[in-house]
C-alpha cells in the first residue's frame, strides 16, 4: 500500500510541474524533464526511508525504487515526447 501511496505522490509531483509550466514561462516538456531527476531524489530518500527504519535491506528496496521511480518518469518522459517541439 505504501509503494501506490508514493506512486501517487510521484504524479501528485508531476502535477505541480505541469501546473508551473502553465503558470512560469516554460513548456510542459521541459516540466516533465525537470520532474525526473526531482523524482529520483525523492525515490532515492524513500529507499533511504525503507532501509533505516523500516528495516528493509538495500537488496529487497531496490526493486522496490525502480518501481516507485520508473512509473511517474515513464509518464514524465511520455509527456516530454508527447509535447516537445518537433
């Protein structure tokens, strides 16, 4: 449950990018981009999260970080393809 609760923060993220791009003076793509290393900061800390106290290994949160980290970026780098300039 905790890993679709982060996934959900991960487009909750991607959202307030999107909605700074239409707010700043940059596009939707270069958001989605800018989103991508953001996210995988705090995927990174999840993990960080997961192995400190919740007692997991580095080994079992690792699958665990592609997850979280791979879903949202799929989406981000969806959305950089779907709207940067040709």
């Amino acid at each position: 449950m905790h890993t679709i609760m982060v996934i959900g923060g991960g487009f909750v993220l991607l959202g307030a990018f999107a909605l700074a791009s239409r707010f700043g003076n940059f596009s939707l793509a270069s958001a989605a981009l800018w989103f991508i290393p953001v996210w995988f900061a705090a995927s990174v800390y999840n993990l960080y999260v997961g192995v400190r106290t919740a007692g997991y290994t580095v080994a079992e949160e690792t699958p665990i970080l592609f997850v979280v980290f791979g879903v949202p970026a799929a989406v981000a780098l969806f959305l950089w393809w779907r709207f940067s300039a040709a």
